[in-house]
C-alpha cells in the first residue's frame, strides 16, 4: 500500500510505525528478557509477541531478526492448551516457577544475580475495575521490589492497560518513576499503520468507533484515538471531562458539533460490514457505548462502542478538521498469523535495546483513565470533570512511513 501523502496533511504516523525507525544492527549477545503471563496458549498474546521474538516478526512484505529474544517465561495459571514447556524445548528459555525465578539467577540463594534486560507483563486485566491492589499491581510491585533489591533498572512493557483501577494505574507509573525504571504500555493499535489514512490536522472533533463489548475494545479504540489526537500539538494537557451519552446520541441537540456526521460516514465506509447489521440508528437490542471527551484545549473526542454493525477486528477513526474537511480512515486487524503485532515487537526491540520507550507511558495512562472513567458511568445530561485526566506529555514526533 503506498502511503504517500493526502493534499497537504501528513499521513497518521508514529515513530513506531513501518520504517519510521532506521533499521538497527542486531546488537551480539541478544537482549534477553523474561515474560510474565497467565499462560502461553495459541493466540494469546504471549503466543503473537512471543514468537516474534524467537522467530523474528513482519513488518508489510519485509521480515526482520529479533535482537530481542526470550530468557524465562512465568505462567501463573497454564491452560490445558499451554505451550510453555513446548516452545521452552525448542527454543531453549528456561521455564521459571515465580517471578523471582523468572527475573534472578539463584534466586533462592543469599546473593541473586539478574537474568534479564527487561521484562514483559503480559497477563490479563479485565474489566470492571477490582479493589486495589489488582493482580496486574501487585505482579507489577513485586518486579519492582526485586529490581530495587537488585539495583537494576531495566524496562519493563505492560500489555494494554495499566491496571483495572485508577488508583493502581498511577501508582505503576508513579513507582516506576521514583526506582528510575523505563516503563512502557499499550495497545498493538498504538503502533500499527491505518490500512486507511487519516490526514493529519487541527481537528475541531476525532471520532474513533469499533465493535462491543466494552471490556475488549475499549482501550484499544482509545489509544488509536489518542494516537491520532495527540499529533495535533506539541505538548498534550489531556481530558477535561466525559459524558456517556449511549444511544441519546443520535438525538443529542448537538451531534453535528459532536462529529455525528462522521461518525455515519466511518460506519458507511466499514470494510467488514455484517450482512445482520442494523439499518436504522440508534440500533435496536444492545446498547451502544457512546463517550464524548472534551479535551483541556477545547478539541472534542468521540469514542463509540457499537454492537453487531461491522466485525471486531476493525477500527474505524475520522475527524473534521479546522479547515471545515473531514478525513476517514482506519484499519482492519489482520487474523492469523496476526502479522500487524510485527509493528508492536517492533517497538518493543526499540525499547529493550535502548532503554528509551518510543511512546511515552502517560499516553497509556491517559486511555487507561479514560475507559476505567467510562466504564463506571450511565447516560445522563452532563459531563464528568476528570481533572485527574488533565495529563501532560509530550507525543512522540511523527514521521513519514514507508509502505506498509
């Protein structure tokens, strides 16, 4: 696909995207790191990043060696399905029994030594919220707790949110800051190019819409918004308030200023279109997931959640910029092999051969506060002020990819 340029707008980029990143000499020995799961089964995400580090990953038609590769894999709770013990046969990690184990060499002696250069969280944190401590803070503490023993500082990547409360979720980032420890999170569409574009602007409103339920798509849809939406400033201030608005959203007195337009336009541009799909909206049945996101500097989000109108491996993203045009675009995931995690490995070699994170992790930490907000509300007349989602960061700089 030739992603040039649209008019005068540059193409939705990231630093992270399909050679936005010069191509780096694999660094002798391999990076090695340890993997911390719930268990390794076919399609997990264990499975999709974890291969990409043995094997090598995809990026379009060209295929890249990992300088990354795995040194220990922890599964706290293996499925009938696990292929831990398998893939450790053939590739030579060492199956570990606790995290310390994962992390340390002797780890049971009186002098442990570290084992790795970094670690990925990749456990599930599901929707709703739990009491505090959550699983994911606790796992995330006692990395932190031996890395401070150690007197090591290396990265640690989290995979999607941080944690599934808000309490939590800053205190990961807040504990990570104070030990010095490089710390990364997201979705895999905070990295992976649009197969539709999306011109870059001022926009007065972005819309980003995807399929239900709520707990699956939800951050996923944000970090692709808030990917989008970042780039139009130097120095991001975050989300003044959000308002559930459901299926009132298509009679809201002011859904034209609330992207309405758009929103019908990426439903009507969908590639996956369901032949049950709804004619007539708001769609009968199940409800829709409609969030409308004032951010602090007067620009509008949209983030909807709609049941049964297009398949849920596709990401639909539009704006109306302050030039009075409208841009569609968006992207369907592809299945297996589930090539477009190449773009996510990718990023994560950056961040494990250098120590620097290629996006920051208050973005994530931004969409995690947005969707745990959202989650909690009901439709009603008003916006919530969030001035906990008054975050600051700066984005990372765009660039122009090559074809994807």
């Amino acid at each position: 696909m030739n992603w040039g340029r649209l008019g005068t707008g540059i193409l939705l980029s990231s630093v992270l995207m399909a050679g936005a990143m010069p191509a780096r000499t694999a660094p002798a020995p391999q990076k090695r790191v340890a993997i911390i799961t719930d268990s390794w089964y076919p399609r997990s995400h264990a499975d999709v990043i974890g291969l990409r580090l043995l094997q090598g990953y995809k990026m379009g038609d060209r295929h890249y060696a990992s300088p990354v590769t795995i040194a220990s894999v922890y599964a706290q709770a293996p499925r009938a399905t696990d292929r831990t013990r398998v893939l450790a046969s053939q590739h030579g990690f060492r199956v570990a029994t606790s995290v310390a184990d994962a992390l340390l060499i002797d780890s049971g002696t009186g002098s442990p030594r570290l084992a790795v250069d970094g670690v990925l969280v990749l456990t599930r944190e599901e929707l709703p919220a739990g009491p505090s401590p959550t699983r994911r803070a606790q796992l995330v503490a006692e990395i932190l707790a031996i890395l401070d023993k150690t007197g090591a500082r290396i990265p640690i990547f989290i995979d999607k949110m941080l944690a599934a409360n808000w309490q939590d979720s800053q205190e990961i980032v807040r504990a990570a800051r104070r030990s010095n420890i490089p710390l990364m999170a997201g979705s895999v569409l905070a990295f992976a190019p649009p197969d539709r574009l999306v011109r870059i602007g001022r926009p007065r409103v972005a819309v980003v819409a995807a399929s239900t339920p709520y707990g699956a798509f939800a951050l996923h849809a944000a970090e692709l918004l808030q990917r989008y939406m970042e780039q139009r400033t130097t120095q991001e201030t975050g989300i003044s308030s959000i308002q559930e608005v459901g299926r009132d959203y298509w009679s809201h007195p002011d859904r034209d200023g609330w992207g309405g337009k758009t929103l019908d336009a990426l439903l009507a541009s969908a590639r996956t279109l369901r032949s049950d799909r709804p004619r007539a909206f708001p769609p009968p049945g199940a409800e829709p997931r409609v969030l409308l996101l004032q951010y602090t500097d007067g620009t509008r989000g949209v983030l909807a959640l709609i049941p049964r109108v297009f398949d849920d491996r596709e990401f639909l993203l539009g704006a109306e910029l302050a030039d009075g045009t409208t841009t569609l675009g968006g992207i369907a995931l592809e299945g297996d092999p589930f090539d477009h995690f190449g773009y996510l490995v990718h990023a994560l070699v950056e961040f494990f051969t250098t120590g620097q994170a290629p996006a920051p992790v208050e973005r994530t930490l931004l969409t995690t506060g947005l969707i745990l907000t959202g989650a909690e509300l009901t439709r009603g007349p008003v916006g919530l002020p969030t001035p906990f989602l008054r975050i600051s960061y700066a984005p990372p700089m765009p660039a122009q990819p090559r074809s994807r």
